[in-house]
C-alpha cells in the first residue's frame, strides 16, 4: 500500500512521516486498517462464486487530496481493466481526503463501502465485460457485508 503525507493512517509510528514546516496542515485521521479491511471483506467472501470469468477482483483504492494531485488522480478515476488471461478485473475507487478526514470510523467505512460498490457497479460500462461474472451478485454481497460489520472488526486497535 502507498501513502502519501496527507493521508494520516491510525496506528501507524510518527516515525518517518513527512515533515511540515510554517504552518501545520489540518491532518484528520484515517481510522480504518486496510489489512484488516482486506481480510474482513476477503473472509466474507471466500465460499462464493460470483462466475468463471472473474476469479479476481482487484480494487484500486485511491485516498489522497484528489485536486491538489492534478490530473495524475482525475485520469485514474473511473479506470477499469479486465484481463482475462489471469480472470481479474481491476477497477479503481477514489475517496477525497478532505471529505473524510475528520469523520467516524464508521462513516469512513461507509465512505469507503460506497466507493467499493461503486467500483463494482461500474463494470456495467465496460467495453471488454467479462461474459460469466455476476457483478450485480457481488455488488449485493458486498452492501451486506458493509451494513453488518461492527467497524471495530475494521479499525485499528492499538
């Protein structure tokens, strides 16, 4: 996972952040753990199928102050790719940093789910679709498995 200095994860060592000088920035903090998201989701869905086509779905998940990276950030926003040699769709979400910064762990996480299902939802637009891959079907699991998390399951704890 990359980051940059805006994005301030909770649970993480001061050590080696980036340093500010003049005055300091509004920081806010991102209070969910990615690899405990990653295992949450992944966990939930292990026993599915949603089809042979896909058998990977990659999320691309950008957080960042999206309008101060320029046009880096704005071209990645709606990006999709299926690949169908390794059966995997990537698609890219994005969360503003200032959007989020400074709200619940459990706000984040439905920012963050939003974003996600989106992320599926979008395949629908594709120009290469996979042809046996229920993205409606996964897109509906994943709203179940954001509404019926305890976001505790998905935060840091230290």
């Amino acid at each position: 996972m990359h980051c940059g200095g805006e994005v301030i994860f909770a649970g993480t060592s001061a050590t080696g952040r980036t340093v500010y000088y003049g005055a300091p920035p509004e920081t806010g903090l991102w209070k969910l753990s990615m690899p405990r998201v990653g295992h949450y989701i992944s966990d939930r869905l292990k026993d599915r199928s949603f089809g042979t086509s896909v058998t990977e779905f990659i999320f691309g998940f950008e957080i960042a102050e999206l309008e101060g990276w320029g046009p880096v950030f704005r071209k990645n926003r709606d990006y999709m790719s299926y690949r169908p040699r390794s059966k995997s769709f990537v698609s890219v979400g994005q969360l503003e940093w200032n959007d989020v910064k400074e709200l619940s762990a459990a706000a984040q996480w439905q920012a963050f789910g939003n974003v996600l299902v989106a992320a599926v939802e979008r395949i629908t637009g594709a120009k290469r679709k996979p042809k046996d891959f229920d993205y409606a079907a996964l897109a509906l699991a994943l709203r179940i498995i954001f509404i019926s998390c305890d976001v505790s399951q998905v935060t840091e704890t230290d």
